[in-house]
C-alpha cells in the first residue's frame, strides 16, 4: 500500500468565473460602459424600478438590460418597447447569474449602451458570490420584506454599493420601522448610497435618476472613474 | 443551492491535480471558505456527499477551515473582525472599510495515494 501524500494547491475555485468577469469589465470600460447588478430577493421590485427607469431616462440615455431568470421571458417582455436593448436569459434551474452568461448577452448588444442594468435572478444569497463584471453592486429591500433583511443577508449588503428601499408608498400599511432599517443598512452596508422611493408614486425617484446620470456622465467624460 | 455547481468545480480540479501526481485514491480535501463567500458548509458537505459516489474520492473526508471576515478600517488602517452582521472597527468605532479576506472559496490542499 502506498503512503498518502498532500498535494497544496491553493486555487480559488471561483477563478475562472473571475477571469470572465474581468473580460466582461474590460469590454465596459472600452465601450465607456457602465453596468450595475441588480441583487434582491423575489418580488421586491427590481423589474419595476427598471420599468419606470427605463421609460424617463432612456431618451437621455443608451440603456440595456440583462434579464435573468429561472423561466419565463416575462420580465423581458415588461421591459421591452422602452428604447431599450433588452436581453433576457433563462437560466433553467440555476439560482444566480454567472460570468459567462453576462458575457455572452454582452456580446449581443449593438452597439454596448452607456448604462447597462443586469437584473439578477429574485435571490438574496447565491447572486451575492458571483462577479459579473459589473463597476456597481445595487442590493433592493421593499418595505414588506422587514428591516431586518440587512441582518438576514449581510453577504449580499456588505458587497453592496447602493442600497435602494421600495415599496415606500406602503410602508406605514407595513408597518414597516424606516429608522430600524436605515440602523440596519449603516450597521451592514455602511458604506453604501441609500434611496428611499416608490416608483408607483415616483417620491424619491429623482435621487436615483441623479444618481445614475452623474456615474454615467463620469464614465464617458473620463473613462474608468468609478 | 449553488453549491452543487461549486463542488462539481472543486472536485474537476481535484481529480485533475491527483491524476497530474500519479495517484488513484483521493483521502482529503481540505477547503478554506470565507464567512463572506455566500457559501454553506453545510451544502458543500451534502454535495460533496452526492458527487463523489463511484468516483476516486468516494469516501474521502472533507476538511472545511472557516476564514473570519477581516476589513482594514478606512479612518485608523487597523484590521479587524467584524462583530457580525455590524461591520464597525473594533478600535477607533468608525463604520466599513475594505474586506480583505472572508470571500474565497478556495481548494487548498490534497491528500492522495
């Protein structure tokens, strides 16, 4: 019988989906591109918030967008008809985007737009370990899903570089504690942009809209700023 | 849930690298997961469970080292862990900072014959 011996091999397992999404951010930086993922759990409003987007700032703005979903096109069709690129893919039973799916819809838009969104699939834990490529992490909680979401998921928060609370309209029918979740968000996301809004009533609307125009103007005026 | 596909990616290396060195049997593999990586131990444990039946490493232990969350604190430099989930610098209270470890997913060793 032969001895056991130990093979050190210290190879991050996540390595080649890394090299894709450096791929995938090189390819945005040349086309002045600015991608930003999308991450949340189900149903808190992530195809909505792109619904309104889409339909004020897309005449300013080339915007595309990258669906994922388990099945179903059905997000794609709600985007579409906006001026906008949109890309859906269906990614059977996976719970996440990868590299290499962003890097293949990436390769059907003509030309890349300035801002790409790419909805990741409705998930708060899978979504959070995979680098896409993106230059901006965008993590949703709507006011029914509680405050404490933050804690819940502090992966998918701490990685995040915005923090976009929805469903404002409904808060107080909710009961739904805005000063322990903004606790929450510092405690978790501390280094994070915060909007509060309801695209249904457009309140807060305007911050996030600032917002994309000033990182997407900082891109084409000066390249890789962000 | 993503797991599976995870495992199924170690395991490809794992059985790759033992071939390269000559050997048959896989006895260990030893894993070194972040607290921040989104991975369950648990998951890759069952996975692990699943995928390695009828294989070289069929029966083989597998070693999960756990890697702490550390962030360097923008206003001080100290390095520090994180009071989970609240990520404030345990020596001058500033919030965040620059996580510089907690994320891998990484296979770190092999025991083989």
């Amino acid at each position: 019988m032969t001895a056991t011996r130990t093979i050190e091999i210290h190879e991050a397992v996540l390595d080649k989906n890394r090299a894709i999404a450096e791929q995938n951010r090189a390819l945005l930086a040349t086309s002045n591109a600015l991608a930003i993922n999308l991450m949340s759990s189900p149903g808190s409003g992530k195809t909505s918030l792109l619904e309104r987007t889409l339909t004020e700032l897309s005449e300013a703005i080339s915007i595309g967008v990258i669906v994922g979903d388990l099945a179903t096109d059905n997000d794609g069709r709600r985007l579409g008809g906006r001026n906008a690129q949109v890309i859906q893919i269906t990614t059977g039973d996976i719970c996440h985007l990868d590299a290499s799916m962003v890097g293949t819809a990436l390769a059907s838009f003509d030309p890349v737009p300035n801002l790409v969104f790419i909805e990741n699939v409705g998930n708060m834990v899978c979504p959070a370990a995979f680098d896409l490529g993106e230059r901006v992490r965008v993590a949703l909680l709507s006011v029914t899903e509680g405050e404490d979401k933050p804690l819940k998921y502090p992966t998918l928060f701490r990685t995040a570089d915005a923090v976009i609370v929805t469903k404002l309209d409904i808060a107080e029918v909710c009961e739904f504690d805005a000063e322990a979740a903004r606790a929450n968000i510092v405690a978790t996301a501390p280094n994070a942009v915060t909007f509060w809004l309801s695209v249904r009533t457009g309140a807060g609307m305007e911050a996030w809209y600032q917002w994309l125009r000033d990182h997407v103007g900082e891109r084409t005026a000066h390249g890789d700023a962000i | 849930m993503h797991e599976l596909g995870i495992m199924d990616s170690i395991l490809r290396t794992a059985f790759e690298r033992s071939e390269e060195a000559g050997a048959s049997r896989i006895h260990r593999i030893t894993l070194t997961i972040g607290s921040l990586s989104g991975v369950a131990p648990e998951a890759l444990e069952f996975a692990f469970g699943a995928l390695t039946v009828d294989t070289a490493a069929e029966g083989a232990t597998l070693d999960i080292r756990r890697n702490d969350v550390r962030i360097t604190c923008a206003v001080c430099g100290a390095e520090y862990v994180p009071e989970a989930p609240v990520a404030c610098c345990t020596v001058c209270g500033s919030p965040g900072g620059a996580i510089t470890t907690g994320r891998e997913i990484e296979l770190t060793s092999l025991e083989v014959s």
